[in-house]
C-alpha cells in the first residue's frame, strides 16, 4: 500500500473522503476552513497528516515558501519508497494521542510562523471544551496569547504538548493551513476588534458648586464629533 495524495475534487466529490472533513467559517470574515478529523499519523515538524488508509492532502495541509523548489520536495518525500518503508516499519511506534485538535507551533518557537502559519487557525475552533495540541518549545507568552483568544472565543482550552517526533492521532482533528494573505487577514480583522474605541462617559459639571468649567459647552460638543 502507498500513501496516496487526494486533491481538493476529492473532498468535494468523494462521498468516503468528504466525510472525513468539517467545513467550518470565520465568525467575521467570509473565510471557510477544512478539518481532518479522523485518526491519522503525522510528525511534530511538518504537521502533515497521513490518515490509516495511507491517504494525505497536499493542497490542504502544504504550508511554506509554496512556488519554492525546497517546499515542493519536502513533501514529495512524503510519497516517495524510503518514507514509505520507514512508516511502515516504525508506525506501531509513534505515541498515540485521542480527542486532540492539532493546531501545531514551530518546534523551534518562530515568531513569525507562530502567528502566520499556525496561529489564525484557531478561530476555526468549534468546540467549547477542547485539547489543543502544539510544541513544547511554544514560548509562554504564545502559550497565554492562545488561551486568552479561546476565553473571548468562550472556549475551555488545555494544552497537549508535542515534542519532536512522529503521533498517532485517534479521533483527533487538524485545520487546513491557511495562505499567508488570508491568515493576514484574519490577523487584521483581530487587531480592529481590539482597537476599536470604546465609549465613554462625560460627567458635567454645571450643576457642582465649585470647579465650574468655563468653556464646557465647547468641550462637549467637541466630545460628540
């Protein structure tokens, strides 16, 4: 048996291959969001998912410099005769993990692939109790960023961490990875939110008996534009 790379047709077209996947929407931006929930194996560097019918989703779970030749030969390893033969071999070994979301972080705490790559993900979350999984080498201060998110999001998050090595997902889910436009996006509509200016209250004083202000009229109106 040989891993086999199913296009987007498939998830749309294949009743057995669709059924593994939940489509899923920004709660602001018109932005869908596929997930893989099933069980499936993967590595805690590349987050590329191999389910146990040896299927994968390159167009859905490929993320990177995408026109670059290095990216398009990592994941050609992926279907190639040695990777194959070590999966095999080795798979009976991989640490099993149940019920996880794999929203995944770079093993080697990148910033900027942190927030680009893995982060925007999780405003794809449905449940309101949920394990998230991410590397161990995630630095705190993502690790709180992640969980204050999903409390305005009115999710209950823990953390599963990985570390640097292959799993086996039973019954788990992971989101499709994002292009870096729309995770952009995603992140701006994120920082208005929380700009947005939030009203305020002008207590007069005309009616005190002392401190009156003078000009308090054109303070008010000024107020009001």
């Amino acid at each position: 048996m040989k891993i086999i790379d199913k296009k987007i047709e498939d998830i749309l077209n294949s009743e057995e291959i669709n059924s593994k996947f939940i489509s899923t929407k920004h709660n602001h931006l018109d932005i869908h969001c596929n997930i893989l929930k099933d069980n499936f194996f993967l590595d805690s560097y590349n987050y590329f998912p191999i389910t146990e019918e040896y299927y994968a989703f390159k167009s859905s779970f490929s993320w990177g410099d995408n026109v670059g030749w290095r990216n398009k030969r990592k994941y050609e390893i992926f279907f190639s005769k040695n990777y194959l033969s070590n999966f095999n071999k080795n798979k009976n070994k991989f640490k099993s993990l149940s019920n996880i979301f794999v929203l995944g972080s770079s093993p080697g705490n990148n910033y900027y692939r942190n927030m680009i790559t893995f982060f925007p993900r999780v405003f794809f979350l449905q449940s309101r109790k949920i394990n998230i999984a991410i590397h161990r080498n995630c630095s705190n201060k993502f690790r709180n960023f992640i969980l204050a998110i999903c409390n305005q999001m009115n999710i209950e998050a823990h953390f599963s961490f990985l570390d640097d090595g292959l799993y086996h997902f039973i019954d788990s889910q992971i989101p499709q990875f994002l292009n870096g436009s729309v995770s952009v996006k995603i992140l701006n509509e994120l920082k208005m939110n929380h700009n947005k200016a939030k009203e305020k209250i002008y207590i007069t004083r005309q009616n005190a008996n002392y401190r009156n202000l003078i000009n308090e009229e054109d303070i008010v109106n000024i107020l009001k534009k």
